[in-house]
C-alpha cells in the first residue's frame, strides 16, 4: 500500500515553506536596497569626479546658478536668455557622459509649445521653461538624467509640459540668509551669476577638499508640478518632501524642528512642494541644501514667499536610505553621513544680515564645518 502526507503532515510543510520565505524576503529586500544606496553613491561619485574635470578643464569650480545673461528684459523668457540661473547640474552635463545633450542645449532650436513655434536661445532657456503649458517641454529639460537619479528614489511619470527630476543638491554651506544672490557662498561653489569674481577656485577650499562636501542626496517631489503652489499640510505629508513655512529661522534654525511631528509636518503648515521639480534653475530650493539641520530633518523657508523662491531658507540633506546621507566630498571621495551627526547649536544664526558673511568656524559642530570651504575647520567624519 502506498502511503501520502496527511493532513497534518503536509500542513506543517506548508507551514515550514512560510516560514523560510519570510525569512528569506527581508534579506532579498536589503541586498536590493544595499545595491540602489551603491549606485546612488556612484552617481555621486561620478559628480564628484565632474567637479574636478570641470575645474581642471576651467581652472575654476562652476557656481549654484549660471548661464547667459537677460539682455532683453521685454523679450520672452524662451528668448532672454537663463537670466543665469541655470543650476550647476547643466554645466556638469559634458563631464557625466551626456555630452549629447549639453550640445543640443548649446545650438539652441525651435520647438512647438501648443501651436506656435518658438525659437530657443542658444545656451538654453530659463530653468523653469515652459512656466505653464500642458502640451510640450523643451527636451533637455524634460530629461530624468539617470546620472542624477537614485535608484531608490525612482522619477514619477513625467505628464506633458513636466520636467526632468534630480535626486542629488549642492552643498551651499552653513549660510541660512541671502542665499539666492551673486554673493559668495559658504560652501565650495559660487552664488547666481556669471560674473568673473563669483567663481571658486580650488585653492579657495582651505579646510582642504577631503574636508569639504561638494554634494548629497535630497529626496525628489513632483517632477509634474512645474509650478507648484501653496499647499496646507492635513498632516499625512513627508518632511523629505516639503518646505515648510518657519519665520522664525532667520533668529533661530532649530526653530523648524518644530514644524515636524515624527517624519511628518504638523497639520496647518504652509507647505511648498519646490525640491527637484525643475533641477535646472538654480534657486536654492530647487536644487541646494545648507548644513545646519541634520540629514533627514524638515526643510522651513523663513518668509512669506508661499508662491516662489526664497532666499531665508534651511534646506536639510536627505534620502530614502536608512540612518543617513551619502555625500560626494570635493576631493571625489563619497562618504555616508549619519542623521545623528554633531550639529552644534542651531539655535544661534551665523549671521544677522545678508552682509557681510560670517567668516570661521561654524557653530553648526562637524556637520556645519563639512559644509564651509574656509572656515578653518578640522573635522573628521567616520563612514
């Protein structure tokens, strides 16, 4: 007589089966995602590397934001130029293997925007062209650049008139004030503006370029919303995602601490969806982050700028990898940066006025001294 499971016997293997792809999963889920923060830390690797094709190539750092210059204040925006605000992550373009698009960028062309054909400026338009057309975008700035994308920051879908997004910002240092202007910049790369005094050498980072982030990691939002509006928080919206309305944070940065509840903002807050959206102009907000607050903690603007760029901002690093930041150094070097790293005390300002700018030490402790290129600090951060 041939002799089967029973009931109980194949319910146990069934159950033993179970047990072992539960097992099993997390371990597959955390090598998959072992391998996406490996290919987000190459990415940063290869801008990294960019910077310094860029400034062995120029014998200077590109700025934040630059371009050509707006030389027909009445013309279209197609046609005036990028006003020079084109963010760093366009001229980096030729140095990350997308040497084809930058070229497309430098011809100029015409396009269809609805039904009427326009002319686009050689050098490319402004960042946020089209500002509203729900039927055509200028190509190049239409494109999720693979480069600059996250693996575990996937882009949504892009609609008709959407922009490219970016999963990567450039470090601005620890300055919270003015932070859209032609002035200097904290950190190791220059302000809006072309003009000849606004780029940084190498020889300017004296804390030394192993001591200097050059860029991090920034979660991306909506690359649809080209124009994003003033929201109000019901509480459900990520601090990964949002800037938050904190007017505080011109007296006191760790004001906006407040503005959280958990890894959420508190219901009520004036919220701007402004990160990634358009990686091609080059607002702070758009494509930037300070290091005053730690990784991973809300983001506030310090005005009543609800509908566009502000220039009183703390913007924090983050990601959606576990414990922290990867973050690209001026050396080339990438290093992973812990949510739990010495911040100082946020609740002073380094400055009290947009000038001058503070010079020295930041207050801001290991965190904020990564992000100066002078100030004359010497820290060390363990991966």
């Amino acid at each position: 007589m041939r002799r089967g499971f029973t009931l109980v016997e194949l319910l146990v293997v069934i159950a033993i089966i179970g047990i072992l792809v539960g097992l099993l999963l997390p371990a597959v889920q955390a090598a998959r995602e072992a391998a996406r923060r490996m290919q987000c830390s190459n990415n940063l690797k290869q801008m990294g590397l960019a910077i310094l094709n860029y400034e062995s190539a120029y014998s200077k750092f590109p700025v934040k934001g630059g371009g050509t210059r707006n030389f027909c204040g009445s013309c279209p925006e197609r046609n005036a130029a990028n006003y020079e605000r084109l963010s760093i992550f366009v001229p980096l373009l030729p140095f990350i293997e997308q040497t084809p698009l930058w070229n497309r960028i430098q011809a100029g062309n015409e396009m269809s925007v609805g039904t009427v054909a326009v002319m686009i400026a050689p050098g490319g338009p402004s960042g946020w062209f089209p500002k509203v057309d729900g039927t055509a975008s200028y190509y190049p700035w239409a494109q999720s650049i693979p480069g600059y994308q996250c693996p575990s920051d996937p882009p949504e879908p892009l609609a008709a008139g959407g922009h490219g997004t970016n999963s990567y910002a450039v470090n601005i240092g620890d300055q919270i004030l003015s932070v859209n202007g032609s002035q200097r910049l904290r950190g190791p790369f220059g302000g809006n503006g072309s003009g000849s005094s606004n780029f940084k050498r190498i020889s300017a980072i004296t804390d030394g370029t192993s001591n200097t982030m050059a860029f991090s990691e920034r979660v991306a939002h909506n690359s649809n919303n080209t124009n994003p509006s003033t929201v109000t928080s019901d509480g459900s919206q990520l601090i990964t995602r949002y800037v938050a309305q904190q007017t505080n944070i011109q007296n006191s940065p760790s004001s906006c601490l407040a503005t959280a509840i958990g890894n959420r903002y508190a219901p009520g807050l004036l919220l701007k969806a402004r990160f990634s959206v358009l990686w091609t102009d080059g607002q702070a907000e758009r494509i930037a982050f300070n290091t005053v607050l730690g990784p991973n903690k809300p983001s506030c603007y310090g005005d009543t700028n609800t509908a566009a760029d502000s220039g009183t901002v703390v913007l924090t690093a983050s990601s959606m990898h576990t414990g922290g930041v990867n973050a690209s150094y001026c050396d080339g070097s990438v290093h992973f940066i812990s949510d739990s790293i010495d911040t100082g005390n946020t609740s002073l300002i380094n400055a009290t006025a947009a000038a001058p700018l503070p010079t020295g030490p930041s207050l801001y402790g290991a965190w904020g001294a990564l992000g100066t290129a002078d100030g004359g600090e010497v820290v060390q951060v363990e991966n």
